[in-house]
C-alpha cells in the first residue's frame, strides 16, 4: 500500500516538517546507536537502544516525506513505511 493510501486510511498524518527537525531525529538515532555500542550495559538494553535508533530513523523518514504517524508512537506504520521512504525492496529491509 502507498503512502498516500495510508494518509487516506488514517495510518498517517501530514507534516510540514523543518530540517532542523528531522535534523534532531537523526542525532537521537546517532546517540542510541553510540550508546548501544557500549559493552557496560546489559545486551538487552543495548537492544533496546539499538531498536529505538531504527524507529527514531523509520519516524525521520516519514517526516522527510511529509507524513508522520496518525497515533504517537505507532511504531508499525513507522517501521512498515521504510518500503516506501528508503525506496527498498521489503526483502532487503527484513
């Protein structure tokens, strides 16, 4: 489905984003993922660190598209969106 069959079924919203907002998203990702490095803390929250790098780059995406997620913190529509935002074939993503 895309994205604007989405924003029709009310999985997504419109955004009028700022580059200084998608901007911050990115150096939340970049902060997770350096923080997730670390071998000081336990596997599981590195995991969990490392996962909320992906979704805050799955939201960055949507926003550079203009959308956003109808509901806070849907990380579905977010994640399921990578198909569209970064032109990639479902396979690669998975």
């Amino acid at each position: 489905m895309s994205l604007k069959k989405w924003l029709d079924n009310g999985y997504l919203k419109k955004a009028k984003p700022t580059k200084r907002d998608i901007d911050a998203k990115f150096g939340v990702a970049r902060r997770d993922l350096e923080d997730a490095s670390t071998t000081e803390i336990s596997d599981d929250s590195r995991y969990r660190l490392a996962y909320e790098a992906m979704l805050v780059v799955a939201q960055a995406m949507l926003l550079a598209d203009g959308y956003r997620p109808a509901s806070q913190g849907s990380h579905y529509s977010s994640i399921e969106s990578l198909e569209h935002t970064m032109g990639e074939s479902r396979e690669k993503i998975e």
